[in-house]
C-alpha cells in the first residue's frame, strides 16, 4: 500500500507500538489529517482519550494522533452499501439501515465519487449516534442499579452497629445466666 492510499475518512488499526502507552496494538481509528505530504497520519480515536492531541483542531483534544504509515493498517470494509442518484443527490444506505444523503447546492460541480463518499460518511454519522443513544440507554440503566446497590449497601452497613450491639447485649445475658 502506497501513503497515498489513505484518504480522510478511513478506518486504520494499530499494528506496531507507538510513543504512547495509551494506545495499543489492535486499536482501531480514522484518519482526520494527511500532513507532511502523506508522511503523517492524523488519527482519531473516537471512542478512548488517549491522551494525545487534537490534530490541530480537527478532533476532541486527548483523542488524536499522528501515525507514520508502518505503524497502522487500512481496514477493508466488505459492508454493503445501497446507492441511489437522483440527480446530484446521492443517497447511501448501510446494511444496518443507517442513511446518509449528499444534497449538494446547485452552485457544486456534482462529483459522484464525492457525493457517495459524503453520503456514506452521513450514514456513519447516523448509525454512530443511534449506537451513542443505545450506550446513553444502558449506561442510564446501569446508573440506577448502581444507586440501587450503594443504597442497600448503605443499609447494610448502617445496620452493622445494630447488630454489635446485639450480640454485646446477648453475650451479656450469657454471662449473666452463667454460660
């Protein structure tokens, strides 16, 4: 594979170690940033803070990185997708269902090679925000039952001193009958 080969947009896989310890072998990204004429490529880690950059300005500041070519790999996609032209709007669809339309204004000259790849990047979009409010769901569901068990965590611990308490008064009663 030539530098050339990677374009915005695509996903890569870390195949060799970096100078971060954050990131690992097999952590996937997508390329943000071409700089030093394809030398360097700026990577987005969407979903980790690994505590890098922010491609200058291009991704959330923590989850960038800049990767020589020898140290990740282009990930194939065998997902299928459904195009459809209708005039200069190109609409993609993602097996999952996930849609994304390029609606350019009259002003672009229409590029269909553009068009599917902005609508496909919207489908993504799409399919990741539905995925964010599926996370959003869980971790919502998560935060009850963890409040659910600190509290009867706290009733049980509150009700520790009680039961001391109990056990001196029967121990009490044992001497008592002289046991």
């Amino acid at each position: 594979m030539t530098k050339r080969q990677l374009k915005i947009g695509d996903e890569v896989e870390v195949i060799r170690n970096t100078y971060n310890d954050y990131i690992k072998i097999g952590m996937k990204g997508v390329v943000k940033d071409l700089r030093c004429n394809n030398q360097e490529i700026g990577v987005c880690f969407n979903e980790h803070d690994i505590h890098g950059h922010d491609l200058n300005g291009k991704v959330k500041y923590g989850h960038g990185w800049y990767f020589y070519l020898s140290e990740i790999k282009h990930i194939e996609h065998s997902e299928k997708i459904t195009v459809m032209l209708e005039g200069k709007r190109t609409t993609v669809t993602l097996e999952d269902g996930s849609v994304g339309i390029s609606n350019p204004t009259y002003k672009d000259k229409y590029n269909l090679e553009k068009g599917i790849e902005i609508a496909k990047t919207k489908a993504l979009i799409a399919r990741n925000k539905k995925k964010g409010e599926e996370m959003e769901g869980k971790a919502q569901k998560l935060s009850v039952q963890i409040a659910d068990l600190q509290r009867e965590y706290s009733e049980v611990v509150n009700h520790i001193p009680f039961i001391y308490n109990e056990i001196t008064e029967l121990e009490g009663k044992v001497k008592e009958i002289g046991g």
